[in-house]
C-alpha cells in the first residue's frame, strides 16, 4: 500500500509540475510572438511575467526533484539522507514560489494599469495592490527562511536549533491571502468592462477572456 502512495504521489509531482511548466512557456511565448507580430517592443509586464516564469522553473526542479525522495512515505521510514534530501527540496520550493508568484501578479497589474491608467482610482488601486504583494512576497521569503534557527535546522535535525512555533498557521495564511490577492486582481477589470457602451454579449465575452486567468 506504501509503495503505492509512493507511486502515485511520484507521478502527481512529476507530470502535473512539467505540464504547467510547458502550458505557462507556451502562452508566454504566444505572448512574445504577438508583441512581435504587432511590431511593439517588450513592455514593463513582459519582463515582469518573464522573470516570475524563470523563477517559477526552479520551484518545478525541486518538486520533481522530491517526487524521487520519498514523497507519500511517512518522513521517518525513510533513510535519512532522504529525509534530509526531501526536506531540503521543500525548504526550497517555499523560497521560490512567493517571489514566482509577486512577479506574476505584478506582471497583470501593471498591465491592468496600462490598460485603465486614465482612471485615477484604478491607478491608486494598482500601485496599492504592486505594494501590497511586494510586501506580501517580502514576509513569506524572510519568514520561510529564518522559520528555523538555524536555518539548515528544516532540513537537518541533527543540528542544535528550533523552529517557530505556528508554522502550518503561517503557511495556511499566506496561501489564503495569495487567494485573495488572485481575486482581487481578477475582479478589477471587470466594473470597466459593464459599464462600456457595448452590448450584453459582448461585456460577458470579455469578462470571460478575463476570467481564464482563474485558471
């Protein structure tokens, strides 16, 4: 049964990182053809979206690089290179998923700003939110590093050192406010698209369009 686990938990986090990995290249690259197509050089948010996609690859090295460590085996039946090897990978992921994900959703708000820079509450709410999740990635990087003291003390028990308490409350809060980081930037445009003067179909076809980034 334990092999099992450890088969199917392997394969989730083999396939299902690759994938998302090769889709959000793709689409990013799409991005870049038609900015070319359209003659436009590269904007502030290409660069910004680029730059979370890089980060974003070393987050998906180490995931895959824990589906081959162990991964759905209870940690303490596993040998203890592994252990450390598999805890390592997970010290990792938390480094390079926040400032993956600030880049991303700074990315779109920037080009929310550029789109609806001419209204003023839409560009005090941009710079706002740009603060706001800068912040946001700032404290989930400094805390995933120093949760432990050592640092190396995640990883390696056999250090003198602790870690602080409330750590899953930490993570669980984080992740809930990325979600509404996420809700927010996808509800922003959508005041803008209702209150044009084109018909009903037309507002619902682009508030879908919108809508794919809750992908």
């Amino acid at each position: 049964m334990a092999n099992k686990v450890n088969t199917y938990w392997k394969n989730v986090l083999i396939i299902v990182p690759i994938i998302g990995a090769v889709v959000a290249t793709i689409i990013y690259l799409l991005r870049l053809y038609c900015r070319r197509m359209k003659a436009l050089g590269l904007l502030l948010e290409d660069y910004l979206m680029g730059t979370g996609l890089i980060i974003s690859y070393c987050a998906t090295a180490f995931v895959i690089d824990t589906a081959f460590n162990g991964v759905g085996l209870h940690v303490a039946t596993l040998p203890k290179h592994e252990q450390m090897r598999i805890q390592f990978g997970s010290w990792m992921i938390q480094k390079f998923w926040a400032p993956s994900m600030a880049f991303v959703k700074i990315s779109i708000v920037v080009f929310i700003k550029r789109l609806f820079g001419s209204i003023r509450a839409y560009t005090i709410i941009s710079y706002c939110l740009i603060g706001f999740i800068s912040l946001w990635a700032l404290a989930a990087l400094l805390v995933n590093t120093f949760q432990c003291i050592p640092v190396q003390y995640y990883y390696d028990k056999d250090l003198d050192g602790h870690c602080m308490k409330g750590q899953v409350h930490f993570f669980q809060a984080m992740g809930s406010i990325a979600l509404v980081e996420d809700v927010i930037i996808l509800c922003l445009p959508l005041p803008v698209f209702w209150k044009l003067k084109i018909n009903k179909r037309q507002k619902i076809a682009l508030t879908m369009v919108f809508s794919l980034g809750g992908l």
